[in-house]
C-alpha cells in the first residue's frame, strides 16, 4: 500500500447479533482498524451497540490458530486435509452416512454454510448436519412452517417503529439487539401514543422503555395467547374474509385455546386484570407488532408458543402490512443464511423439502450427487447423544463451542473427549472444544473473511475482508472443498471465490419452480464478480422474473395455499420444581457481552460491566444467604458456582444466570452445565429457559483476588473468574477449599516483583500483598476468609500508572486512596462513566446525563440503566 494514501473505508457488516448492522472499519496499517457504523446501511443507519463499536479492540492476533495442527502438533494443510478425509472415510466405511456429521455455526458466512451444507448431504450423504441456530432460532422456523409452509420472517424493521403497539414477548431488546431497541425508543419519542409491553419474567432493561410489564411464570406464553385468542374470537374481531380465503385450522386453534385459557391466571402467574389489560389493549390496536426471541424460542414448547403468536396476527389479518405482524428476531449475526442454505438437519438447500415431490430429485440432479441425503439427520442435542453413545464415528465442528453451549454440558465434554475423529475450524487457541480435536483447522475470522449474511428482515450484506489472512489461516469454505477433493468431488467444489459460491447457491433457489415458495434469489444467480463485490444490503426475495416483495401475506400467497392456525395446547417445561428443587434457573445475555466471550471476553470496557458471573435472585428467595458471597446453583442435571446477585425486579421463585462464560474465563461457572436436555418436540430446540434450580453456599476455606501483568490458568483456584483490565493486566476472582495462608503463598509466587508491601494476620486469615518493580506496581493479590475484600478498580488502574505516588503506595493494600472516590459500577461501556459519576452529574434525566458525561450518547443500550438509576435516586 502506498504510504502516502490514506486507508480507505472497507464497508461491511457487524458479526454479532442478526440485527446485521453496517459498519465501516478503516484499516489503520497494524492489523488493527477503527470501526463506525454505516450511515447508509438500512439494519442501523450508523448506529452501533456497545459491542459493535468495539469491534476494533478485537482484532488481536493473541491466542489465534495460525496454524493446522494434527494430534496436537503442527501440520501442513496437505496433511491436515488428508487426515480429515482418512478420518471421515474410515467413519463412512465403518457406520456409514448415519455415523459421520458436522456441527456448525451462525458465525459462519452464507457461502461457508452452503458449502458445509453441500458436503454433508452430497458426499457425505448424510442428514446430520446442524447448527448452533438449533440452540436460538429453531422454534421460530418450526412455526413458520407450520403456518405459512415455509421459513418466513413477514415484516421488516419498519414495522417495529411504524407499530402503534410493540409487543416483545421473550427478548431483552435492550440488550440483545439494542440497535433495533434505540430505533424504537427513537419511534415512541416522535409518537408518545405508541405503547410497549414487555412479556418476560424478569424485570429487564426493556421494561425501562415499557407502559406495561406482564411477569409471567416461565412456560406461560402459550397460554397468554391463548386467553388473547379468545378473547378476540369472543369480540368478534377475527377477519372472517381473511380467516374464510386464507387460512384453514380455525376451528381446532380456538378449541384448544379455550381449553386453557380459562386457566390463564394460574399458568401465566399474571393477576386476571392484568392479562384482561393486555388482551384489551391488543385488541384495540390494529397496528401491532408482536416480537419475539429466545425467551420464546428456547422451550419444550417453543413451536407452540411461536405459532400462539402467530395464530392471533393471522386471526385478526394483523400481517404483512406496515406497522403490523408476528416478528422473530434471530440471535447470531447468519442465523438466516444458515436457513436459507438448508444446514439444519431437517432442510435441504434453497428452502426445498425432502417432502415436496420432486425437490429432493432436483438437486441431486443440479448438484450432480445420486447419494444425496435421503431424509432429515439429527439435531444438534440428539447429535451429541449419538456421539457420546458411540453411533458417530466422525464430527467436524466449525466456528462454534458446543462444550459450552449445549445442555447437560458436561456430558457434551465426555461425548467430545471420547469421539473417535474430531476435527474442530476455528479462529482461536481458547475454545473449550477444540481441546478435544484431533485435527485443527485455522479459520479465517471477522475482518479476514469475505462472504454474505442475512439478517432478520431477510436483507442479504456483504461482510468484506479488511484485514490480511495471518499466518496459515484459510476461509472455511475453501477447506470444505478441499476434503471434498480427497474424497472424490473436486469437480462439484471447484469454486474460484464466494462469488462463485453465491452464485450457486442463488441458482439452487431457482429449482423446482413453479413450486410456491417465497425465497428465490434466482435473480442474483448471473451476478458477476464484481457486482458481487460491490453488491449493496438486499432484501429477499430477487427473483429472476415478477416482482419483489418488502413485506409478505397481507393479501395472503401462503406458499402452503393457506396459512394454517395451529392448535396449541399448554404443555408444562419437562421438568418442575419440588421440595428438592424449589426454584427455576433462567438463563440469558449480558449486555456487553457475546456467546462464549471468544471476542468480547479480550476487552477490558466490555467486561467491565459484569466483570464475574452472576445469579441474580429476587431478595426474598434465599434469603440466609448474603448478597456478594458465593453460591452453587443446582439442577438435577449438573451445577455451577457462581457470585449472588439481588435485584427486585426479578420474579420471585427464578434465578438468573449468564450463559457466556466458559471453562476458559470461569470453568465452574459453565451455566450449560446445569440445564436439562428437555427439547421441542417439533422444533428439536434445547429447553435452555427452564431448569429446576436449588441454591446453596459455596463452601469455601478462602476467598481472594489476583490482579498479575499477564493471564494466568484458570485453574489457578477451585474458583476464578478472570477479566482483562487496561492497559493489558488481568484480574482473577477466586475461592478455594486449602487454608488461607497456604493460598496467598502460593498466589504471590506468581507474581514478578522487586519490592513489597505486605499484610499479613495468620489469626484472622487476612493475608494482602502488593509486588512493585522499579517503583510501579505489578501486581496485587488478597486473601481473606470471607469475600471482604479491598475494592480492585483503583488497583487496576496503578497498575498502568507507571512511578507511584508516595500516597498511592501508602493505600495499596486499602485498596483506595482516603481522599480517593469509592469504588462504583461501570454503567456506560463505551465512555467508561461509573454510577457515581452519573449520580454526581446533577442531572434529572437521560439526556442530561448524556450532557454531563456522555453516557449513552454512545450506543445508547446503557440508557435502560441510567434512568432506573435516576429513578431510584429521585425516590
């Protein structure tokens, strides 16, 4: 690159949630690139979430695969690839296609997923290929498809602004897709009569922005849809010429729902007046928008609670207008793409059905592959069973961490350790899987790799490279080939670039035609290579011929005829809560952080939010143990440890837990660990909000923290949680079960120093020392019998200081200068404004705040935050 231009913008999309964001990332020339949002792209207009905008502090190339590795030593491509293709073949040989599968991800880019997805099922001729989207979105397309006859998103984002009601059943908005959140707090400040209910059982950041939150007992959604069924039936506000042209399955929809509605105070945990409020209000707002997410979808009974939605929008002919119909939003940034190129276990490729006559035909005859899977393979928990029970000879898992991610988690860790041949594509050294692998494959990551994604109002963009491949790492899609070529299939693998690849894939969306179907990228399928690399976000359907639609079923063209309204009876989670078991483990999103943390983990301001692992109870469940002190939360399916948390807005009987963090951050805080294996019967989708849950102390000799220059194992206590901290220190929480002194010694080993300042009271069990060199302090640690211990946040910030004050190092081992602030929670992530700073601001409302400090004047996703904190210091 010439030195005298200055970088140009690379425009291209964030890899985080399905909002699919633009972004702009110019390349600073160090493998770094400063990051901002896209002002043109449609998903956000140039808005960014606390995660997206710190996009470019991820960049690093520490703890990146560089390299293949075979029986954990370093190896050539040739002679990786050529081991995955003994390893496959010999499964193929021994099991045959039902005991070879790939496990993949919505990290992966489209045609990455079309690749795997051809593999599979055309030479692998095998059905068991699934994805991670099993964990969040499966439900969402089981519904679709039972209402619709295909996988079918109607709405755009529009809708949620144009709505007169937003309706958020299931989601955390705020946090989990807090772009589209801040465009309809942006919506309701230009029209004050629009209304938000939010249907959850805690009281979550989204309520802030809410006129009505409905606390409902977990597994209640079908039957509050329901009683609103009913009642719209019973004011005789269904659409009779919409529900006579276009719909079938009314009959039996209401039966059922009459069934339980009349239970609906009892199954929902709601007060009758409050679930008459929201049915009343439902029914007097035709523009209404009811969206939902994982709080839905992660359920024995999602499908049902899906099409419960979806049955009131089609009864009234609430859909595919502005401002009206059901949405689900999906969770990982190509979610939608691995949809569209069929790499679930129960689709083919292009949205064709192995069930509609003909399909299955045509692409095995357009892909040249007789052996093309016959029927659908196993799903992502029924996968790990398999390989656990020793039925799956070979697994290749891509892009994605199933030790963390899956349910009964650590049986998913003994099926992994005792798979016969594991191959494992990632990007980095520290996933919990792929400590399993025989082969590693390094992937290309984000800014590296070039492709497309979808999002959830099904608008294809672009993900460009910024970045140079570093040292061996190749695109995922490009490995897939290769092993394809080894094992006889070079010639249907011979693509020169995604272009190529997306070309296919459009083509593949073409077949069978005239069948009704609403996906068709038909039209982009002569797309030449450089209107592929410039090609701007594009919303499905392009069809080669007819027009485009922005919106779907208003006037009906149900790809099945008619959409069906589908009985859902209410059926319990699988599990309840006993004498044994008295309460209910939920399990969720931080704000600031994403999936297992491989990203957002590195970065000091985005785990300065919650920098350890919580369980959040209501303050009356529990209440002998203490606020701050360690508990172990078990189900009858496993435990984790993590610190207690309180909060009110937290329905009573529930627990809270996150689900980010893995063995690499906090091994004994895996909350996947704990949750039961319970799955949809439709949709195979995992039971990831429901377990039964007992809390108890964690029985602990010492409890103690390490702030050191580098990272260390994290199995340097019985307990730590570890966070990085400016300036390239990490902090290390910990507890343990040997004495006190005994700990401290063996910390403060582990940590370079010249000098000391040191505490230490062997009768109290109160140990503190401080390690300076060259006058700077290097490191701390503490140790003490309770979890009392000296705040960490001015410590960590000595520790870049460089030459310390007299009366810094006089504190060190208080924690806090006497003249200094105390210590306070981070609230803006992307400013770095704490509570106190906020509370001292003199500001009376959010924008004021923003004034005074900037917070929120960022992404905007902390604004839920400062306004419950100036309401509780206006009380």
């Amino acid at each position: 690159m010439d030195g005298s231009l200055a970088p140009r913008p690379v425009r291209s999309t964030c890899p985080y949630c399905g909002v699919g964001c633009g972004i702009r990332a110019t390349p600073d020339g160090r493998g770094g690139a400063t990051i901002e949002g896209d002002g043109e792209h449609p998903a956000n207009r140039g808005r960014m979430c606390s995660k997206g905008s710190a996009l470019g502090e991820t960049l690093s190339l520490t703890d990146r695969l560089l390299h293949p590795e075979v029986g954990g030593k370093r190896a050539s491509w040739d002679a990786a690839l050529d081991a995955v293709a003994e390893g496959f073949a010999r499964a193929l040989e021994r099991l045959g296609p039902e005991g070879v599968a790939l496990y993949v991800s919505g990290q992966l880019l489209t045609e990455d997923y079309y690749a795997a997805n051809k593999f599979a099922k055309g030479v692998l001729g095998t059905g068991n290929i699934d994805s991670n989207s099993r964990l969040c979105m499966a439900s969402a397309v089981a519904a679709h498809r039972r209402a619709f006859g295909e996988d079918i998103v109607p709405g755009v984002y529009e809708d949620l602004e144009q709505a007169d009601l937003l309706v958020l059943v299931g989601s955390n908005l705020a946090w989990c897709h807090p772009v589209l959140f801040q465009r309809v707090m942006a919506a309701k400040a230009t029209r004050p009569a629009m209304r938000i209910v939010v249907i959850d059982p805690r009281r979550t950041a989204s309520c802030e922005g809410a006129d009505l939150h409905l606390p409902i007992a977990p597994g209640g959604d079908v039957t509050l849809f329901a009683a609103l069924l009913t009642h719209l039936e019973d004011r005789g506000l269904g659409d009779a010429r919409f529900l006579a042209q276009q719909t079938r399955g009314l009959g039996d929809a209401l039966a059922a729902a009459r069934q339980v509605a009349a239970d609906a105070p009892a199954l929902t945990g709601l007060p009758a007046e409050d679930i008459a409020r929201f049915c009343a209000l439902w029914a007097a707002t035709p523009r209404v928008v009811t969206l939902w997410s994982q709080g839905v979808n992660q359920s024995s009974a999602g499908t049902d609670k899906a099409n419960a939605i979806i049955n009131a929008h089609l009864f009234t002919g609430r859909i595919g207008r502005p401002g009206m119909g059901p949405f689900s939003v999906t969770g990982q940034p190509n979610a939608m793409g691995g949809r569209e190129t069929g790499a679930l276990a129960n689709m083919l490729a292009g949205h064709l059905d192995w069930e509609r006559p003909g399909e299955h035909a045509a692409l095995a005859a357009f892909w040249g592959m007789p052996r093309l899977a016959t029927g659908p393979g196993l799903k992502a928990v029924d996968l790990f069973r398999a390989l656990g029970a020793g039925r799956i000879g070979a697994l290749w898992v891509m892009a994605t961490n199933p030790a963390v991610s899956l349910p009964e988690g650590d049986a998913v860790r003994d099926a992994l350790g005792g798979a016969p041949f594991l191959v494992v594509s990632e990007v980095t050294r520290r996933a919990d899987t792929a400590d399993f692998a025989h082969v590693r494959l390094p992937a290309l990551g984000w800014g590296e790799k070039d492709g497309t994604v979808t999002n959830s109002e099904r608008v294809i963009s672009r993900q460009r490279a910024f970045l140079p491949w570093p040292g061996e790492a190749k695109p995922d899609w490009w490995a897939v080939a290769q092993v394809a070529r080894r094992l006889g299939h070079g010639a249907a693998f011979a693509w020169d670039g995604p272009a190529a690849i997306f070309r296919e894939h459009a083509a593949v969306t073409g077949l069978a035609r005239p069948a009704a179907r609403a996906f068709d990228l038909s039209g982009l399928a002569d797309l030449s290579d450089a209107a592929y690399g410039e090609m701007p976000p594009t919303r499905w359907p392009v069809p080669a011929r007819g027009p485009r639609a922005d919106r779907f079923f208003a006037a009906g063209g149900f790809p099945a005829g008619r959409a069906r309204l589908v009985a859902t009876p209410f059926r319990a989670p699988e599990a309840q809560p006993d004498t044994a078991f008295p309460l209910r483990l939920l399990t969720g999103r931080m704000r600031d952080q994403w999936h297992m943390m491989t990203r957002t983990g590195s970065v000091p301001r985005l785990m300065a939010h919650a920098p350890e692992p919580l369980l959040t109870l209501h303050p009356d469940d529990a209440p002998d143990l203490a606020e701050g002190s360690l508990v172990r939360a078990e189900t009858p399916a496993g435990s984790a440890v993590l610190r207690l948390a309180r909060d009110p807005g937290q329905r009573r009987g529930t627990g809270f837990a996150p689900m980010h963090w893995t063995a690499q951050f906090a091994p004994a805080a895996r909350i996947n660990a704990a949750l039961i294996g319970a799955t949809d019967p439709v949709s195979g989708q995992p039971e990831l909000k429901h377990a039964p849950l007992r809390v108890s102390a964690y029985a602990a000799a010492w409890h103690g923290f390490l702030l050191a220059p580098r990272r260390c194992a994290p199995d340097v206590a019985a307990w730590c949680a570890i966070a990085p901290l400016e300036g390239g220190a990490w902090r290390h929480e910990l507890a343990g079960p040997e004495a006190p002194g005994e700990a401290f010694a063996r910390l403060r080993a582990l940590l370079p120093a010249e000098d000391w300042a040191v505490l230490e009271d062997p009768v109290a069990g109160v140990y503190r020392a401080a390690a300076l060199s060259g006058g700077a302090l290097t490191g701390v640690v503490a140790v003490a019998p309770a979890a009392l211990l000296p705040p960490r946040d001015w410590l960590a910030a000595l520790m870049t200081s460089g030459l310390l004050a007299p009366e810094d190092r006089a504190a060190l081992l208080v924690g806090r200068r006497a003249d200094g602030p105390p210590p306070s929670p981070m609230v803006c992530a992307c400013h770095g404004v704490t509570a106190a700073a906020i509370r001292g601001c003199g500001a009376r409302d959010v924008a004021g705040v923003g004034a005074a400090t900037r917070a929120g004047t960022g992404c905007g996703s902390c604004k839920p935050e400062i306004a419950a904190l100036l309401a509780r210091e206006l009380v």
